[in-house]
C-alpha cells in the first residue's frame, strides 16, 4: 500500500502535467473503493476481476495470486491521450516499483518526443 501512497503524493505534479492516475487489479469494486479510502487516494483503484485489460497489456500473471489465482504482474504504464503505450515498467516483485520521480521523467521525456 506504501507505493499507491507514494503515488499519491504526486498526484497533483502528475496532473498538472495532463495526466490521469488509476490503478487496475482484479479485487472485487468494494475491496478497491475500501483500499483507496483507507489509503486516502484521490485516484480510483479499478477493479478487473476477469482480467481483460491486464491481458490486453500482456499483464497476466499466471498463478501469482492467493491460493494460486492469476492476478496482474506490478506494473506501471503510461498512455497517451491517443491510446498509445509511450512507457511501461513491469516487475516480476511487487515491493519494486518506478518512484515518483521516474514516473514524472517518463511524462517529461514523452511528452518531448514529436
């Protein structure tokens, strides 16, 4: 939950940059709404509980879940306002995510690309 917090506190230079935050697993809509409320989100945790959108960014992880369910593998992706996949980091161990800092370089960096 440290990293969705850690998220948090980035949220309005994220935005300010023209970007919308939200996180996608496969936990039902109450456990999601719980969590960001708990946490204090102010962005929404989505629920995908039949795994088509993490199976549309190859996302699956097979088996990685309680009691072996699939579950998404730790990722953070970056969309552009077109749809297109401009920056994606993808973690096989879920403690290793981008800190905020790389998310805001990646935005930079794509956003300096024609």
């Amino acid at each position: 939950m440290s990293e969705l917090q850690g998220l948090q506190l980035s949220v309005e230079e994220l935005r300010k940059r023209g970007c919308a935050v939200a996180g996608v697993v496969v936990d039902p809509v109450e456990t999601n709404a719980a969590l960001a409320r708990d946490a204090g989100l102010g962005y929404p945790i989505l629920s995908d509980p039949s795994l088509r959108t993490i199976d549309a960014y190859g996302l699956r992880h097979v088996g990685g879940g309680p009691d072996g369910h699939d579950i998404a593998h730790s990722a953070s992706v970056l969309i552009d306002a077109d749809g297109v996949v401009r920056w994606t980091f993808v973690t096989t161990n879920f403690r290793i995510r981008p800190t905020p800092a790389t998310l805001l370089a990646a935005i930079d960096a794509s956003a300096a690309k024609p």
